[in-house]
C-alpha cells in the first residue's frame, strides 16, 4: 500500500451499517468560523466515481474535517453527529437508486450522473440544515428521537441501495 492511500484511508470512513463513530474518528480542530455554540461539526460527503457505464456511489465521513471541542464529547452529542452520518448514507442511496434507474450509455454517463448528484446533493445540504435546526444540535431530546425514527426509516426503505 503507498503512503498516500494509508493516509486516504485514515482521512475517511466509509458509511457501514455496523461501524459507529467514535470521538476518536473526530481529527480535526474547531476552525476560527465555527461558532462558539457548536460543540461538535461532522463533515461527510457523498460523491461519484464512474467507470466506464457503472457509476459507484460513496458515503464517507471525513476525519481530519470533523471536531469535536474539549470536554463536549458526550454520547448524546456523538449519536447527534452519527445521524448526520446516517442522513449522508440515506442520500447517497436515494442518489443510487436514481442512477441504477437511469438508461446509462458511454455517451451520457457523465451528464446524467452529474445531474444526478448535484440534485441529491443540493437536497442533502438542506436537509442537513433542517436536522440542526429542528434538533438544536441535538439539544432538543423530542426532535432528536423523532428524526432518529425518521432515518432509521429511511436507511431500512432504501436497503436495496445499500453498497
């Protein structure tokens, strides 16, 4: 294995249905534009990688962009964070979905798949918005346990567009 691809590898990791977070996963350092009030930012995307007509569809949290300030490492904030994770996973699946419905050719592979993520991703960053806002960061305990249902539901509905 290279060097580059251990540190790739130390840099992200893959959404699993079996893999938790842990703080350990968190790397990186509040930056100076974090507001003060955030104890916790995860940082996941999903993306696209195409070959040939097979478009492979990733969902991966981001280790050295993700933090978590001194002393504010509680389980219920870190099972916050794993539903961001989560919800990433459940966009990346309907974006699977999407393209394994789609009638892809060598020609219009690229367009359609472009297409595709930036649908699902301008609807992902929304959506992670709305899970912090209606949540308060996880502060407010109700929202929290309704959006974990809520997810949950989503993941399960979508199994056949898991990787």
């Amino acid at each position: 294995m290279k060097h580059s691809e251990s540190v790739q590898k130390e840099e992200a990791i893959q959404w699993t249905p079996t893999y938790k977070l842990s703080w350990t996963d968190y790397k990186g350092k509040p930056g100076r534009d974090q507001d003060e009030h955030i104890a916790a930012r995860t940082n996941c995307r999903f993306g696209i990688k195409i070959s040939g007509t097979h478009v492979d569809v990733t969902s991966e949290f981001i280790c050295a962009r993700s933090n978590v300030r001194p002393g504010q490492q509680t389980p219920s904030l870190l099972a916050h964070e794993q539903l961001h994770f989560d919800l990433c996973e459940v966009y990346a699946r309907l974006l699977r979905k999407e393209l394994g419905k789609a009638p892809l050719t060598n020609a219009n592979v690229a367009a359609i798949s472009r297409d595709a993520f930036l649908k699902y991703y301008d609807a992902y960053k929304q959506r992670q918005i709305i899970y912090d806002h209606e949540t308060r960061h996880g502060l407010n305990q109700d929202q929290q346990k309704l959006w974990n249902a809520q997810v949950a539901t989503a993941l399960a509905d979508l199994a056949a567009y898991a990787e």
